[in-house]
C-alpha cells in the first residue's frame, strides 16, 4: 500500500516467519525492553499504545507517527462497526487507511463498551472476523468484563466463559494476532485461573482486563496485586497489556513487575477537563502558574495564555502536552530498565501519592519469605497482612525475585528502608544464606564502623589472622557479609549518609543474621574499625593472641572459595580442593586478577567491577567434571538455590551444537533442556544431550523463559570449548 508522503518513513515489516514473535532485548528483573514483531513494523517495548477515536481524532494518527515516533496504537473495532461510514471505508481501504496511519494497529474489540454501556450488538466470531477484514495488526477477542462489584461466582463464570469464547476467537482469527485478555476481578484466585488458562491458548498478547475501575476509585493496591497474581503466572513469551492503564504515575511499578504495553485516552479525557498529567499525579490548569514539567507543545505558554484559549484549541494543546509527559515518563521507564534501576524509579514514584504509596508497601513487605530486618517504620507496618493472606502470596514474590541480576554494576544508591526491599537485594541474600557454608569453628568477628572498600581499612590486618580459626564478618547496611566477599555487590557499593557505617551493631540482630548463615552459639566479636590508629595492637589484645605473620595465599583463596560457592554454586569441599595449592596474579591495588591451580592452569578471574567472578575455558571444564546429578529433564521451575549442586546446565539441540562450540550465543528455540535453579546473568555451562560441554557463558532467561520463547537470546556464550 502506497502511503501519502510524510515526515517520518513508514515502517518495515518484519521477516515473516518473525511474525506475531516476542523477543526479551534487555531486562531488569521481571521489567524487559523487548520487540513485538508486526506486518506495520517492529514494536519496542514497554510502549503506550494512544487510544484514537475514529469519529473524534484531538491529535491525528499521522501527527503521533510523525512527530512523536510512535510506533502502535489502539482505536476501537466496535465503534467502526457499528458506524456504516466508517466500517464501509475500514472494509475498502483498510484500518490503516481510514486513520491514516503507518504503523502497527491494535483493535478494542467492544468489551469495554459492554461495562460502560450493558452490552453490545455484535457476535464473538463476527467482531474478531471484523477485525481480521479491516486488516489490524493485532485483534482482540470479545472477553466477558468483570467489575470489583461483582461475586466471586459472577466474576466465576465470566472468567469460564471468556474462556469458552477464546476457543472460537482464536479459530476465527487464522492466524492473525489475537489479544487474550485475563479476567477474573478482586479475585488472585480467579486472576491466576484465568491467566493459566488463557496462556494453554495461542494468542499473542495478554491484556489485564478489568482495571479501569480500580484505577479510577485509586485502590492502586488492588491494582499490585492484580498485576502480580496475573504475571507471575502467564506464559513469558507473550507481552503483557495493561488494558486502559495510561497514567505515567503507575508505569515504573507495574513495569517492574513485567507490563510490556499501555494504552490509554487519559491524555485526552484530562485535557478536556484541563487537567495535566505529571509522573507524581494529576493537576488542574487553573491551580498553576507555573508548568511542572517543560515541554515542546507548551514552551511558548504560560498557563496563563493557555486558560484563556477557547475550549478547542486548550483541549488540543493540553493532549500533545499530556502525551509528551507520558511519553517523557515511558523514555525515563526504558532507561532505567538498561540502568538496571527500574525498582529504584519505581520508590521514587511510590512516595508521590499515597495510594501508589501503599501499594508499593504491600508489594515489598508482604512477602512471607523475606530475609530483611530493616528497621520497621510505622507505614510498613501498617502496610503489611498476617497469616493466609500473606501465604497466598509468597510464590508470586518468588517469581519476582528469583528474575533479578546479581552482583550488578554501579553503587547501590540508600533509599532508606525501601532499600532493604529491593528485590535484588532481596535475591543477593538469598543466595548468600543458602550456598555460603562455615568453614571454621571459633568465635565470630565481625567489623563495623567503616565503609567500603575495607580491604583498603584492614586488608593487612586480615592477612595476619585469616589463616587462625575465626569466621570474619563485615557489618553492612544490608547486613553481614563474608569477608572472602567483601568487595561483592551490592554490600560493597552502597552509596549514603555517613552515619549509615557508624551505626554499632545490635546483638541480637547479628545472633539472627548469623542463624541464617548456619552459625549458631559462638562467641560473637564486634571491632570497631572507624579509627584504623594502632588496630592492629588492639584487635590482637582483644583476641588475646600474639602478631602473626601474613598469610596472603589463605587471604586469597578464602576469597575464591567463597565466590565458587555462592556465585557458582559449588560444594565448599569442592571449592577447597579446588583452591589448593593454588597461585594468584594480583593487581596494582592488591586484588586478585587471576587464579592458578596447581598444575599451571588460569580458572578463574574476580571481576572487579561489582565483586563478580569470571570462568575461563579451563575453569569451566572443572565446573562441569564435578557434576553429580543426572542431566536435566525439562524446564522445571524451582526458586530455591539448590546449594552445592553446581553452576546450571543448558542442554541444547544437535542443530545448534557446532554453532554453540565455536562460541556462538545459544538462541531461543535450541534449548531442550535446563536446570531448574537457572537465573538470569548467572553463570551456566552449555552441554549437548549426552552431557558433553559446549560452551560457557551467563543465562539471559529463567526456566520458563528458555521453555518458552521462540526468539532472541537465550545464553550469551563467553567462550566456546571445542
């Protein structure tokens, strides 16, 4: 189809065998930038997709692809019908034609008309036949809508039959994308029922369908729990639709929790009403004098000049002023996604509103599995729920946590308690409690008064009593650390006041930090290492034990022992024989570069960006000969750590095998099998079906990711071992 000349090129249509395809390009945690793959070009992700109403276009199609670069957008396939004009053009020319737009098209199907108006003329096969006929990019079933008013049995059956009804949508489509929108109200039951359902079936993408009126009545907490009862547990390889969600305020949360698609007339609907839309709430024009936010659709108004234009004109100008706040806000989403700092953005957000407010606090605090101890603030524990209503959701947060990268580059910026909640942090001590062991068995030390890097505080001190019979500990404001991993993500890197490293320790809080490393009834040892004059005489007075030479080797080896279990996962027997007699090339400032095992071989290397560690070909071959447990079957999910079994295995396909061995990235579709600990930016070892390795490198996916997508990468290979 030949389209009128333009500012913008039209798109490109993607490879057709990419068609109606999801790929995951970037991720932090569960919030992913990723592509949909239309005939009208390549949708990147997360995006507001702007509702166009065919009788009433405030900004014009063509202007949002033009101007703002817009990629998609939804307009109603009911209202086109049901209007002889529209539908005869739609029919001729095409929907793309009628609104005069290039890009992908996405169709309401006339659900939301049957809340707001009782009900609707058309059939399910006829609207979805409709939609397929006007030529949309991707179309949408005719779900039955639920209300927070309505009963458990009423919203029941409307879940049921909208599942009825996907059966013959889907059929009636042939193929072209279909969205399945997920049901089930108040309901995190019915929520689940459905998303489980709908994902058995081949749509496309799924809408959460059913939060208009929760987001109108503000109840944003229900709004949270919505989200991660219905994410946690659909299908990953589908994008996820917040059906009508189009305040900027929302986005940094619900992105964190996996959204992938917005759309909303909420950039119109407010500027009819002269309001503004702004990333903390809602504002009236006729409250200010000044604008919060700078755009280009404003710059040459005041307020003022804008309150005294006739309605029209305000209403137009206030739209392209919403839409380039909600734009602005998406960018900022996206960005922080590549930062890995999304949750971060998304506290930011929670403190501008109350309601948003407390729906974060539910979020972070509810889980019944948490590690954190922070101290407890009044509006924590106001937020939290006791007894089965936590329980309930306890898996879910898992989902959420068990997808989060760690050790991350960059500092750890404090953000108070809500820090103690991130769920990065949250999975970093996960990790640590399960595969960290006790290698000693005399009294605690444990050190404070400091900040990072404190090898530069004490690191001599270390080196003349590691090799004596003490467990050493850092206290942090994350809590206690390994020394072996003093300088790992994100204890090492937390950016903050002063007074958070002259907090002095709580007894009883390090007796349980400690419980939770598998030390119990020890003499505990507490050093304050803010004044480092003569520490050295006054720690061996305190012990009661003589000077003693260095012992850098011990030093070092501790360190790698400790990286091998919690990083890699290996059995601390494992990682001490590993480690013996072993050499070490040290850096400028004292820190290891490069591990030598005793027969001349390069394993291992500390990052020492964020306190990771990295394999080399040799290191990997050793990994993979210690392996114990049969080869894995499937992609089962498990959210445990699995301590002592090994870095996860990738069993991939014969066609991928020479590709992968020459150190190729494994790609979606190939893998036929994984571990289940598997966790994104995790070390893996790439093997064939007979157990043979392939390749090494760190996982881009969970379980459910690698059994699912059809596109993208899966692994990103270091190195190949022919």
């Amino acid at each position: 189809m030949k389209w009128q000349e333009g500012i913008r090129e039209g798109p490109k249509p993607c490879r057709e065998q990419d068609q109606g395809r999801f790929e995951i390009v970037t991720r932090d945690g569960q919030a992913r930038l990723g592509k949909i793959h239309t005939a009208h070009g390549i949708i990147e992700t997360p995006c507001l997709l702007p509702v166009i109403n065919p009788n009433i276009r405030t900004i014009e199609p063509r202007e949002m692809w033009d101007k703002y670069g817009i990629q998609a957008l939804i307009t109603n396939s009911y209202v086109i019908w049901k209007h002889d004009k529209l539908k005869d053009v739609a029919l001729a020319d095409g929907v793309h034609k009628l609104i005069d737009y290039p890009g992908a098209i996405m169709t309401d199907s006339g659900t939301f008309q049957s809340y707001v108006y009782g009900d609707v003329e058309v059939g399910v096969e006829e609207i979805v036949q409709f939609q397929k006929d006007i030529g949309v990019d991707i179309a949408t079933m005719l779900d039955v809508f639920t209300r927070p008013d309505m009963t458990f049995t009423q919203v029941e059956k409307a879940v049921d039959e909208t599942v009825n009804r996907a059966h013959s949508s889907i059929e009636t489509a042939e193929g072209v994308m279909l969205n399945g929108p997920i049901q089930g109200g108040l309901f995190p039951e019915l929520r689940t029922k459905s998303a489980k359902e709908m994902s058995k079936l081949n749509f496309s993408v799924h809408p959460i369908g059913g939060i208009v009126p929760i987001m109108e009545q503000q109840k944003y907490r229900e709004l949270a729990k919505i989200m991660l009862a219905c994410k946690s547990n659909l299908t990953p390889n589908r994008p996820v639709h917040m059906f009508g969600c189009g305040h900027p305020m929302l986005f940094p949360m619900l992105i964190a929790m996996g959204a992938d698609l917005f759309d909303s007339a909420a950039y119109v609907l407010f500027a009819r009403d002269s309001r503004i839309l702004t990333p903390w709430g809602t504002e009236k024009l006729s409250d200010i004098e000044e604008w919060p936010i700078i755009m280009p659709s404003i710059s040459n108004f005041t307020p003022s000049e804008v309150r005294k234009m006739n309605k029209e004109d305000r209403t137009i100008l206030l739209s392209r002023y919403n839409l380039e706040i909600t734009l602005q806000e998406l960018s900022r989403c996206r960005q922080a996604i590549r930062n890995g700092t999304i949750w971060r953005l998304a506290e930011r957000r929670s403190h501008q509103h109350p309601a948003l407010r407390e729906a974060f606090l539910w979020l972070v605090t509810n889980p019944a599995v948490s590690t954190m101890e922070p101290l407890i603030l009044d509006d924590y524990s106001s937020a939290k729920e006791t007894g089965n209503e936590r329980g309930r959701w306890e898996e879910n947060w898992d989902w959420l946590v068990n997808a989060q990268f760690t050790p991350r580059n960059g500092g750890e910026s404090w953000g108070g308690t809500d820090t103690h909640h991130r769920p990065h942090v949250e999975m970093a001590r996960r990790r640590l409690f399960a595969r960290w062991s006790s290698r000693k068995s005399g009294d605690v030390i444990v050190f404070h008064g400091n900040s990072a890097p404190w090898r530069d505080k004490i690191g001599d001190l270390i080196e003349r009593i590691c090799h004596l019979d003490y467990e050493i500990f850092i206290q942090t404001p994350l809590g206690l650390i390994p020394w072996g991993l003093e300088d790992l993500n994100p204890w090492a890197h937390i950016e903050g006041p002063d007074w958070l490293k002259k907090r002095r320790p709580d007894y009883a809080w390090l007796q349980r930090e400690l419980e939770r490393l598998g030390i119990t009834d020890r003499k505990i040892i507490t050093i304050d290492i803010s004044d480092t004059e003569e520490l050295h005489n006054r720690v061996f007075e305190m012990l009661g034990i003589e000077p003693t030479d260095r012992d850098k080797d011990a030093k070092n080896r501790s360190q790698i022992v400790d990286k091998l279990c919690v990083l890699y996962n290996v059995n601390v027997s494992d990682a001490i024989e590993i480690c013996n007699d072993a050499t070490f090339v040290m850096s400028r400032t004292g820190r290891i570069r490069n591990m030598i095992d005793s027969s001349g071989k390069h394993l291992f290397s500390p990052r020492l960006a964020e306190g990771g560690m990295s394999l080399t070909v040799d290191g990997a071959r050793i990994l993979h000969s210690l392996r114990k447990l049969p080869m894995p079957e499937g992609f089962n999910v498990d959210y445990s750590q699995n301590p002592g079994h090994g870095p996860a295995w990738v069993v991939v396909n014969e066609d991928s095998e020479p590709f992968v061995q020459e150190g190729r990235n494994v790609m979606h579709g190939f893998v036929l099998a994984c571990d289940p600990w598997i966790r994104p930016n995790e070390g893996v070892l790439v093997v064939n079906s007979a157990g043979k390795l392939l390749a090494y490198g760190r996982s881009q996916s969970t379980s459910s990711e690698l059994d699912s997508f059809t596109k993208g990468i899966a692994i990103k290979v270091r190195e190949g071992c022919p």
